[in-house]
C-alpha cells in the first residue's frame, strides 16, 4: 500500500514537468497524495514493528508453550482414580 500512494504521490509530482496537468486542481491532488504517502509510511513503520513483536514473541513463548503441553501431556498420562 506505502508502495502504490508513493509512487501514485510521485507520478502527481511530475505531471506538470511533462505538462500532463497543472493548476489548482493538481496541486490539491498533489497535496492530498502527498498526505497519503506520508500517512501510509507511518502505518508501515507501525506495522512493521507489529511483525517484528510478533516474531520475536513466537521466538519467546513458543518454547515455553511447548513446555506447558509437554507438561499437561505427562499429568494426562497419570491415573487420577
């Protein structure tokens, strides 16, 4: 998504050299995209320190979890009657 508004922010950026489209109306989308690109790279940093999290807490609790069902695994093992 960063990628797709950057580069839709980037090609607004160029119109007017290529006289593709100028005036009010290009600045305002210019402006608008150049909004977005800026709010989507936030919201890629955020999301990728939620997938840096989550790998490492897999990393932290997936041997633990493997420990805890081990050790529910020997207590099912046992005759309680």
């Amino acid at each position: 998504m960063s990628d797709a508004v950057t580069g839709i922010d980037d090609e607004c950026l160029r119109m007017p050299e290529v006289k593709a489209w100028s005036g009010r109306a290009h600045e305002a989308a210019s402006a608008m995209f150049g909004r977005a690109s800026r709010q989507a790279l936030t919201f890629l940093a955020y999301a990728n320190g939620v997938a840096s999290a989550l790998r490492t807490g897999a990393d932290t609790i997936g041997p633990a979890r493997s420990a805890l069902l081990n050790a529910a695994d020997r207590l099912d093992a046992i005759p309680f009657s």
